[in-house]
C-alpha cells in the first residue's frame, strides 16, 4: 500500500501529459501548400520559409507537396472532386475565372490591399467580378528570343528582326547533328503557349471581345505553317517536348536559336557555363502582324476554400502573405534569377541589383526578362488588338479558354500539322469545332 500514492501520482502525471500533448496537436493548424517550383533551390528557399514562418508561429504547421508542371492539374482536379484541397496552391490564370465562380477559392481584395496594389507590375493582378483570387509571385515570360553568338558568328549570321529572317537563320544553322530551332510539339501546356504567342504576332486570337471563338483565322494558319516549316530544322524528338526540354536539349550545345523563357539563361550559366558565354538574348522576332506578342503570365497562389476541403483560413492567408512580400519575394526570385520575375516594383530593383553579378554581369538577360511589355496570356487575349507593334487589350477576361488548354485542344492543332502532316487550315478548323464545343457545353451548364 506505501507505494499506491507514488503510482496514481504517475499515472495521474502520465495521464496529464497525454492529454496535454492531444491538446496541443489539436490546436496546431495545419495548413497544406502545393506547388510546381520543382528545381532545387525554389525547395530550398520554401523549406527555409517554411521554417522560419513556422518559428514566427509556433501554432501553425506547413505540409509542403511538390509537384511538376505537368501534373498540377490532375492533381488539383482530383483534390477539388475529393474536396481535400490544399488550403494554399498554385493557381493558373486560365483557370481563375471557372474556379472563382465555382466558389473553389477565395477573394483576396483585402489582402492585396494589405501589401499594396499600386506596387503591382501593371498587369499582374487580375479581377473576376471585381475581386482578385490569387497573388501573384512571380512574372512568367516565354519569348525571350535565344541564340548562339559563337555559330551565328561562324556563318555571318545576326539574331532575326523578324519571321522571314527566323527561318532563314535556321536553315543556316541546320547541319549534321545542330539544328537551328526548337519549338515544343507535345500535347502539353507549353506547346500551346508556344503556339498562342506565335498566333498572336500573326494577328490572331482565340476569341473575339465578345468572346465568340476566332481560332480558325489566318494568324492561326500562319502560325501553324511556320511551325510546319520550322519543324525541318528542329530536332525529331520535339513531339513528345514540353517545358524543361526546352532547356535541357538548348544546354547539349546542338540548338542554334531557342524561344523560351529566362530559365534558359539561368541554367546555362549554372550548368554548361561555356555555352551560356557563347549564348545572348535579343527582341522577340515579329511575326506576320508587324508584333513580336510575347506570352507573359502572372504566376499566382490562391487560397482555396472549405467547399473543396481547405481550412485554417486565417494561418493560410498569414503564409500566403509572408512568401509573397518583401525579402522572402526576393530570396525566391533571386533562386533563378533572372527567369522569376517579382511582380512587385520595388523588389524587382533589388533583385535586379542583386542578381546581376550571378549572370556575370550580363545585364541584358535580366532587361530582356523583365520586359513584359507587349505580352498576353490565355485569360486576356480574347478582342486583341496588335496596332503598330503594339498590343492593344480588350479588358475582357475569358471564362472559357481554362477548360480548352486543359484539354490540349492548341497543343492537339500543332500535332495534327507538326506529326500528321495535316493541311494547316483544316487544322485550324478542326480547333475552332473543338473549341466551340467545349464553349457550348460550358454555357449549357451555366
């Protein structure tokens, strides 16, 4: 018996330190991130936010998932139709409007307001129905105009002003096992970046401001047609590329002109750094149009909301804002420099300032990058206008593009004339049949 006190002290302290634990795990909120920044300094830089967050609120909890680009979608498609969303995720412009009006994420006005939206990139934050859904944190720009200076200079060579010259350049260049251009043939998102921007400096656009389908258009055929021709001068495997081939085959030496985005730049000069001296930048060739139309999109986070399965509102938001303002903005950025973008003003000059060193001192990638003038996206070509070399914008942004690029429907045209040999102009039929049956279908339920 002179032992019974000691053991219901224990088990009463045993007891105590069980339900202590419980309760603090059920007060830590755990808020789920998914993103597609995949190279290895981006984890590194979120795993450091992570924690240095986490530090600063030691309540909150951040599960971190890693996924590529082109498995995003499936991904958050399953996670919505599970309604086990992560509570902050990456969002694609062309996906806001139809996830907005779905109640699948969260207006975000007040938190824009917080960190300032005068201080915003023009162009950056976009309104469905007068609310913003996303922050942006990164400026995505595909059509820096690549090419080697030292082959360029063997064959007397200069970067194109234009489409004409493009082809030209790449015939020349086109030798044994060097090709002169590279172009993504995959049924894949980027190919159908890849294509719009070219549609776009033709003249082109896949809607009309009154959001009537305008693929089948003559911008449209003569994209397709240069891409057919230019196809001779690109390497076999291009039916099956999406974005990181791009780089990668640019970075074996064998490609003589590439159009594709910074992360170019910033890889060569960290892998093949004999390569990257003999690589430079220059203006975006002009197409049919008399506009080199680049393909620039904000990348943004969104908060999604308890109808798909989020909770923890308030810590998401908290995270949301810390990895998308002030040092942690430019420590990201700084991660690939100069291929990420900061749609903030005054991080971009310090992250200017910063960066240039690590590319040598060759200021021009970083001013070829961070010109994303001119430029459209999915979400606000529809009524475009391209006048003197210019990009005019309607205002109106398209709810129904999202639902045509998840299905690949551009990437599917350039396949069918790149792969099939089909005639340009059928296949710019068949996508506009394509396009409008998708269109109809979502006003139908609607």
């Amino acid at each position: 018996m002179k032992y019974g006190v000691p053991l219901r002290g224990l088990l009463t302290a045993c007891l105590m330190s069980v339900s202590l634990t419980s309760i603090a795990a059920a007060q830590t909120q755990i808020v789920r991130f998914l993103h597609n920044e995949t190279d290895p300094p981006s984890i590194e830089f979120f795993n450091k936010a992570i924690a240095e967050f986490e530090a600063q609120n030691p309540d909150v909890k951040i599960e971190m998932e890693v996924i590529s680009t082109d498995g995003r979608l499936q991904k958050v498609m399953a996670s919505i139709n599970t309604k086990t969303m992560p509570e902050v995720f990456k969002l694609l412009p062309e996906e806001r409007f139809e996830f907005a009006r779905r109640g699948y994420i969260r207006p975000l006005n007040d938190l824009v307001d917080e960190i300032g939206r005068d201080g915003y990139v023009p162009g950056a934050l976009v309104q469905v129905d007068d609310e913003i859904y996303d922050i942006p944190y990164t400026l995505g720009n595909f059509s820096l105009y690549f090419n080697r200076t030292d082959r360029f200079e063997e064959l007397g060579l200069k970067p194109a002003a234009n489409w004409e010259e493009l082809k030209a350049n790449a015939e020349a260049l086109t030798e044994g096992d060097n090709f002169g251009f590279i172009f993504p043939a995959g049924k894949n998102r980027m190919t159908s970046i890849f294509l719009s921007h070219m549609i776009w400096s033709a003249g082109g656009t896949y809607f009309d401001a009154d959001l009537n389908v305008t693929f089948d258009n003559p911008g449209t055929i003569a994209a397709l047609e240069f891409l057919r021709d230019m196809a001779a001068f690109s390497p076999t495997g291009i039916n099956s590329y999406s974005y990181g081939d791009m780089i990668n085959v640019y970075l074996t030496g064998r490609i003589g002109q590439d159009i594709y985005a910074p992360r170019l730049a910033a890889n060569a000069q960290a892998n093949t750094p004999d390569l990257f001296a003999n690589t430079t930048v220059a203006p975006l060739p002009v197409g049919p149009s008399g506009s080199g139309v680049k393909f620039v999109n904000a990348n943004g986070f969104a908060l999604a909301s308890e109808a798909v399965g989020a909770e923890n509102y308030e810590a998401a938001r908290e995270f949301l804002k810390f990895i998308t303002t002030g040092d942690r903005l430019a420590d990201f950025s700084l991660t690939a420099f100069p291929h990420l973008v900061p749609p903030l003003l005054d991080v971009q000059a310090q992250v200017i300032e910063r960066g240039t060193p690590l590319m040598g001192g060759r200021a021009e990638f970083a001013e070829m990058a961070y010109d994303t003038s001119n430029g459209l996206d999915f979400e606000t070509e529809a009524g475009a206008t391209f006048v003197d070399g210019k990009v005019v914008r309607s205002g109106v942004v398209n709810p129904y593009i999202g639902s045509i690029v998840a299905r690949h429907i551009p990437a599917d045209v350039v396949q069918r004339v790149v792969l099939m040999g089909e005639d340009p102009a059928e296949a710019a039929a068949w996508g506009q049949a394509e396009m409008q049956a998708i269109v109809d279908d979502l006003k139908a339920a609607n």
